[in-house]
C-alpha cells in the first residue's frame, strides 16, 4: 500500500531552512559597571526574572542572563577595566532594546514609582504607537512600546 502525503502533515520545509540557515534571534548584550547594582535594577524595578549569573576567566568578564517574558538579555561587565566609561545618552537613543507593552500608563506609573528615569516620553502617534524612552544605571537606553496598530 503507498503512503500518501498531505502537505500539511510535511513540516515547512522552507521555515526550517531558513531557521537552520539564517538563525533567530536570541538575546541583547548590555555593558554593565557594576553586575549586583545591574541585575537589583532589572529585576527589582522592572521585573525581569533572573536566569543565571557566570564568569568567564578567559576573557575577564561577568555575565548574567535575565529575561522578561520572550526578551532575553545579557549583562556583561568586563572585569578587565578599572573604570567603565557610562556613553552618552542622545537622540534618537539608539541602540536600544524595545519591549512591547499592552499597558503604557501602567508601565510608565511602574517606571515612576520605582525611580526609572524617563528619557522621553511618552510619546505617541495617532492610531498607531506609543512609547517611552528611559535608561538603566549604566545610561544603557530601553523603550516601552505599545501598537495600536502594529505594521
């Protein structure tokens, strides 16, 4: 008896090439002055949940992973350096890592109650998003954004 094959029983192909080949994405890195101050300011002000803390000798840094949801992010201090040098802060705030929200006016309450300072924001564009800009202690930026009407 042949077997008969439904496409829809056949994983994509093409879906699994493509993750195979082009990878996804998997976290954001931020330099970090001090690893307790870093992982206290995250998971205390902006409830992320920690994962797991680690040094790498050979090449002289502290790590930790940290994740909020399906963001996964990275702290590294580089333990080489006797003084860590915070970048500025300045439009248009790049890089930064963007978190979506269901809730802006809570998020921005949360952020405010808990000492975050605010950037910029919120801002808004009609119909379609609004967001707001702010900084971890090491002027590492993030954004809060929330669709109305994602693209």
């Amino acid at each position: 008896m042949a077997c008969v094959w439904h496409m829809t029983s056949l994983p994509n192909v093409a879906l699994l090439y493509q993750r195979s080949v082009m990878g996804m994405y998997d976290h954001t890195a931020f330099q970090v002055s001090d690893m307790d101050t870093a992982i206290a300011f995250y998971v205390d002000k902006l409830g992320f949940a920690f994962n797991f803390r680690a040094t790498n000798a050979d090449e002289g840094e502290e790590y930790a992973l940290l994740t909020l949801g399906d963001v996964r992010l990275e702290l590294i201090q580089d333990l080489t350096l006797a003084d860590y040098l915070k970048p500025d802060i300045k439009p248009p705030y790049c890089p930064h890592l963007a978190i979506e929200t269901g809730d802006m006016e809570g998020i921005v309450a949360r952020l405010k109650q808990n000492g975050v300072p605010i950037i910029r924001g919120p801002l808004q564009i009609e119909d379609e998003e609004t967001w707001v800009y702010f900084a971890d202690p090491d002027h590492n930026v993030l954004e809060y954004i929330q669709w109305f009407r994602k693209k």
